[in-house]
C-alpha cells in the first residue's frame, strides 16, 4: 500500500504504526489456547481504522475481517496502551529552555511576548450515558465530554485532561487541575497562558479585554495580538477533530460509556503529538482546519470572575509592549 494511502486510512505513517506494533506487542499478544489469536498489527490496525473514521464497530470489524466484539477489546486495548504512553509524549515545558524556546515560538506569531501556552476547552460528543444523563448535557445542548488543553506554537497539546462531563465550566476544569496547581505553586513565573473570556484573568493567565473596554490605540492592538496567539488552540483543536473524525460531529458521537470515552480520547491526543513530531499531513481529501479570528463569547463564559492583580498585570502589559 502507498504512503498517502496509508495515512488516508490510518492517519500515521507506516513507520510510527511498525512502531505501535513494536511498542505494544508484549502488552496486545496474550497467550490463549485458541488458534486464530489477533495479532498486534490487526489490533492496533483496527484502533487506527476507528480513531480515523469513527465509524461502527460492525463497520470496523467487516473492513477488518473480524468481530464486532473483536474490535470493541481492540480498541480499548490498544488506547489504553496510548494513554500509558501519555507522560512521554504530552509534556507542559519545565526546564528554562523549554520555556524560552516556547516564549519565543509564540513571540514570533503576533509579537506576544512571554506565552507558555493557549488554553480552552473543547466538547467531545458522546452517547448519553445510563446514568446521571443530565450531567453530560453541555451548554449547546447534546451530550459530551468536556476536554481542556494547552498547546504550543506548533499546535501540539502540552497539558491534556479530560475526565469531566460537558455541564462544566471550562474555568472549573482548570482551577481543579494539575497544570492549576503547578503554576499556583510558582511553575510559571516568568510566563503566562492565554485564554478566551471563558476563564478569569490571572496573573499568569490573560484574557482578551471585553469589547466595550477597549478604547486605547494600545488596547486594540494587545486585543489583536491575543486573539491572533490564543488562536493556536482552536486551530489545534481544529487539526486534530479533522485527522480523528470518531472526535467530531461529522463522525458521530462515541458510543461507550464516558469513562471508556475518556479513555480513547486521551489516546487521539497522544497520537496527534505524534503526528505533529513526525509532520505527518493531513490525507489530501482532508480539509486543513479553520482559521478562528473572531471572538464570539457564549453567555456561559461571562460566569467566570477576573482576579484585580491579573488585571494589573494586564494593564502593565499593555502599557509596556502594546504602547
């Protein structure tokens, strides 16, 4: 098979899916008494084939040459072998180096200076589960999880969570995580993240200023440069929606039950990273993602509250760069 077909069909190269295979093999090819065990490539194969078209699991198994219930164990097996490989390959920046070289990365796309990250959230649909049905119901009125991230200039992801369901707050998500505590502890001295409205300005996270309050030449012009730098998550948001369809709308909505959901979209994000390492494009019948530049705010993400010494900092900020 080609190249470009294979990664049509799988959306990893042939090398990084021998190198799947590689990886779980120990952990995929158990010993049983029966004669037509899978191998590690069908498994892995088969997940592959589910990430890139979210189709049925019947669907899967007639393309695959197996059962339905063949594919379900596949798929759980070999996401949770990707999400084991998590701390490898989703990593927020630490070291000065890392930092600086991310700072500058960010720099280089609106003159923003000092960005370690965008932050948002992102609602994965799903069916709704047997119980506690109204909890999963987000503000757009379907069912979901509701994934938060950090990514870099590069749109890769550098913080990932998800395990909460689509009623809560993007701002809640984030004041209940690891990266929360991280940077609450010092781990972000130097920098700051950017996030839309949805979350409350911090000191080491900015937000856009509403629209009624810019009124400064200074003002317009930070207002242009967040937009135009926190861009990057909705576009990575974007890229990765369109390279795992069982993630977005046009494929469905997964059909297991949340924790299961969670399980396999933690997978999709460790293999977008690897994607984005291995410059691995987008299929040719594959639309790059949408460029995002407005800033529509939804009612919800007024809630959230701005902290008078991340406003300080702000106003410093564009006194300072934006003048």
């Amino acid at each position: 098979m080609a190249e470009t077909d294979i990664i049509e069909r799988y959306r990893l190269s042939r090398g990084r899916i021998n190198w799947l295979v590689e990886q779980f093999r120990e952990d995929l090819e158990r010993d049983t008494k029966r004669s037509c065990s899978l191998s590690a490539e069908t498994q892995v194969l088969t997940a592959l084939r589910f990430y890139a078209t979210g189709s049925f699991l019947k669907v899967i198994g007639d393309t695959m040459g197996i059962s339905k219930a063949s594919v379900s164990r596949s798929l759980m097996s070999v996401s949770r072998c990707l999400v084991n490989l998590t701390p490898d390959w989703i990593t927020f920046p630490s070291a000065n180096e890392e930092i600086n070289e991310t700072m500058a990365d960010f720099y280089k796309i609106a003159g923003f200076p000092q960005v370690i990250g965008a932050i948002d959230g992102s609602l994965i649909p799903i069916r709704g589960p047997n119980r506690d049905q109204h909890l999963y119901v987000c503000h757009k009125g379907f069912h979901a999880l509701n994934v938060m991230a950090v990514c870099n200039a590069h749109l890769s992801f550098t913080n990932f969570v998800c395990r909460w369901h689509g009623s809560v707050h993007d701002s809640a998500v984030f004041n209940t995580s690891n990266l929360h505590v991280h940077i609450e502890g010092g781990g972000c001295r130097n920098g700051w993240l950017l996030g839309d409205r949805g979350y409350g300005i911090q000191p080491y996270l900015m937000t856009p200023l509403r629209p009624d309050h810019v009124t400064t030449v200074s003002q317009t012009r930070y207002q242009k440069a967040h937009t135009k730098t926190r861009n990057t998550i909705e576009r990575t948001f974007g890229l990765w929606k369109m390279r795992f369809r069982c993630l977005d709308h046009s494929g469905g909505a997964l059909q297991f039950q949340p924790n299961r959901c969670c399980t396999i979209i933690t997978a999709t994000a460790v293999l977008h990273n690897m994607c984005i390492y291995d410059n691995t494009a987008l299929p040719a019948n594959v639309d790059d993602p949408p460029q995002q530049v407005g800033m529509a705010v939804e009612p919800w993400e007024l809630i959230a509250v701005d902290n008078e010494a991340g406003s300080s900092v702000r106003d410093q900020l564009i006194r300072d760069v934006f003048t």
